[in-house]
C-alpha cells in the first residue's frame, strides 16, 4: 500500500493544493457578490453557472484528455482555471462572472477527470476502494483549509483572487514533474469509448446499472447536504450559531468512514458494501425523521453524513473494477456528470418536499434516495451473477 501512494503522491499532492483553491473559490465568490451589494437571485445565477460548465466540461473534457494525455490536459485546465480566477478581480459585472464561473466549471470536471482516471489506472481492485478513500479524505481536508483563507484578506481587494491564482498555478507542479504516467495496454471488460456520448452512458449503464444510479444518487446526497441541511438545522431550532458549529462537525464526520468503508470495500464485493451504506443510511433517516430533537440528533446526523459520504467512492470504485484501461476517462467523465446532474436536481426536489413537510422532509427525501439506492444495490447483488474479480491487474 505503502509504495501504491508513493508512486500516486505526486497526484495526491497537487490534486490537495487544487482542491485548497477550490475550497476558497465558491465561498469567495459568494462572500465577495453579497458584499458589492447583488441581490441573492444574482448570486444564485451566477454560482449555478459553475454545474452548467460542470456539465459541458463531463460531455466535452475527457475527449482533449483522451488526445493530448493525462500531464498536459491538468496543465491547460489548470492554466485557464488560474486565469478565471484573475478574470473575477478584473471585471465586476455579474455576467462576466457568469461566464468565467461556466468555464471554471468545465475546467474542474476536465482536472477531476483527470486525477479520477489517473488514480484508476494506477491501483489495482484489492486496492481500489483504499486508495479513492485516502484521494477524498486529501480532497475534503485541503477544501476545508482553504475556506480559512478567507480570513486572509478583504474579499473586494484583489489579493485573494491573487492567492487562488497562485495555489491553482501551484497544482501544476507536482503533476508535471512527476515521472509517473499512465500505463496503456490494460485489459479489461469492453466499456463505453473514450469521448463521453450518450451511446457511452447507455453502455456504462448495460455495464454497471448501479454505478449510473449510484452517480446520481452521490450527487443529490452530496449537494443537498450542503444545501440544506443548514435549513433542516434552523427548522428544528438551531442558532446560527449552533448550524455553523454543526457543519464544521459534519465535515469531520464525512472523513470518519471513509477509509474504514474503502478498507472494507477491497475485501468484499463493493455491491454488498454499498448495500449495507445505503441500508443503515436509510435507517439512520427514518429515525432522525421520528426523532427530530433531543441529545440523540446531531449523533444519527454525523451517521448518516459519515456513510452518504462514502457512495461516490464505492460507486466509481464499483465501476472502475468492471471497465477497461482505456475506458476509463470517458467512465470518470460519465460519472462526473452523472454527480452533477444530482448535485443539480437534488437541492431542488428536497426544498419542494420540505416545503410541502416541514424540515423533517429532508429527511424523508434523502431518505428515500438511500433506501431506493439500497434496493437497487441488493436487486444487482441478487440478479447480477457475474463474478467480481478483486485483485485484477490496473497498472
């Protein structure tokens, strides 16, 4: 294991000091906009714009990555991501800003492509699920310090957009100065062609149903929580106070599972582990659901935060067991979108279901996201007879 994350490191490392970037990007975007005096709708608009580059980026990113390579495709993503940076203490209008939030977000689904498939390609299945656990837990840790640079500067002045520009420039030098490049020649089951189509998303899904439903399943989980579990939090009598306190905790929970699931995952079939997620993460939302207050509630959440957590990895961990080498940016570009297109819809559905229930029907949307995750799960483990090889050669 040792000498699988040395021969990755360099990845891991400069994918950290981008997602340190990231983590200050959103945040300052919408901190700096509140600031100058745009009406919340504005913002709205204009961060929404990130997930519709997102998604052009899942369609359009991983076809330059198939052509130019793993090394130069994260220095022109790169590259441009600094300049959009620049771009948002240069222009002041909000549609500018739009549309350098639409390129950042083709920009970042191209660089997750890249590290995704990188990582993949590197690992064999009996490591898989470790490795993915170890890149999320960097990832999760390297955003949340880059929300304290926040407290660095004023956000109206340029020095911050100075800052993201730098640690995105930053990024670019473990990646392309490492030695280690992507093994081609990989055998594998025959998966969807290396630019991302719909032909391609209809043979993912013949391939591995549940890795299609579990995409979208990771995206609404992720982006709901982050929407509105603050909302659920305020609805049950919180102070803001207490919500701010409560989200810093959860963040901690979301790492707490993730290598022990990921561990757990590289010795039994991911299928099953991902069925026990789902089933203990619906359980956990039916009891919070009844709950709803008392010493007991913040504990079932930090449950429930620390196994949906989990899903994306289990899910393209799934996946990437199943497809060949040379499928597999065209697999993590599919995904991407596949998460983007939840984290889109999912905030959306749960607003409506709270509306018409009261905060208790964010629990009862998600909820339900996990138990139907969980029947899919248990239906493939079930049906699906074919064997599930850990331990197969990936680089």
């Amino acid at each position: 294991m040792t000498k699988v994350l040395s021969s990755i490191a360099a990845i891991l490392f400069g994918n950290a000091i981008l997602m340190m970037g990231i983590g200050l990007f959103g945040t300052l975007i919408s901190v700096g906009m509140v600031q100058a005096g745009f009406a919340p709708l504005i913002v709205g608009l204009v961060q929404s714009s990130y997930y519709v580059g997102f998604m052009l980026g899942a369609l359009g990113a991983s076809t330059l990555i198939a052509r130019i390579g793993h090394h130069r495709a994260f220095a022109v993503f790169a590259a441009v991501l600094s300049c959009t940076a620049l771009g948002h203490a240069v222009f002041s209008q909000a549609l500018v800003w739009a549309l350098l939030r639409l390129i950042a977000g083709f920009c970042m689904v191209g660089l997750f492509t890249v590290v995704e498939s990188w990582l993949h390609a590197a690992v064999s299945n009996k490591l898989r699920g470790r490795v993915f656990s170890f890149y999320l837990i960097t990832a999760y840790l390297a955003a949340g310090a880059g929300q304290l640079l926040l407290n660095l500067a004023d956000p109206a002045s340029f020095k911050l957009y100075s800052l993201m520009a730098c640690l995105f420039a930053l990024s670019l030098l473990p990646v392309t100065l490492t030695d280690q490049r992507v093994e081609q020649g990989e055998t594998g089951v025959v998966g969807p062609p290396a630019g991302l189509r719909l032909s391609a998303l209809v043979q993912l899904y013949r391939l591995a149903p549940l890795g299609v439903w579990g995409g979208l399943a990771a995206g609404v989980l992720n982006s709901t929580f982050y929407a509105m579990a603050p909302v659920f939090m305020r609805g049950v009598g919180y102070s803001l106070a207490g919500v701010s306190s409560f989200m810093g905790a959860a963040m901690i929970a979301a790492l707490a599972l993730q290598w022990p699931i990921g561990r757990l995952s590289d010795r039994l079939d991911r299928r099953r582990v991902l069925f026990g997620v789902a089933l203990i993460g619906a359980a956990s939302c039916a009891v919070i659901g009844g709950y709803r207050d008392g010493a007991w509630l913040e504990p079932l959440v930090y449950l429930y935060v620390s196994l949906s957590f989990t899903v994306y990895g289990l899910v393209i961990s799934h996946v990437n067991d199943l497809v060949a080498h040379d499928q597999r940016i065209a697999v993590s570009a599919g995904l991407l979108l596949l998460f983007s297109i939840g984290g889109a819809l999912g905030p959306t559905i749960a607003s409506l279901v709270m509306t018409s229930l009261g905060p208790v029907g964010y629990f009862v949307f998600i909820g339900a996201v996990m138990g139907g995750m969980a029947l899919l799960a248990l239906r493939v483990v079930v049906w699906d007879k074919r064997p599930v090889t850990l331990g197969q050669s990936s680089g």
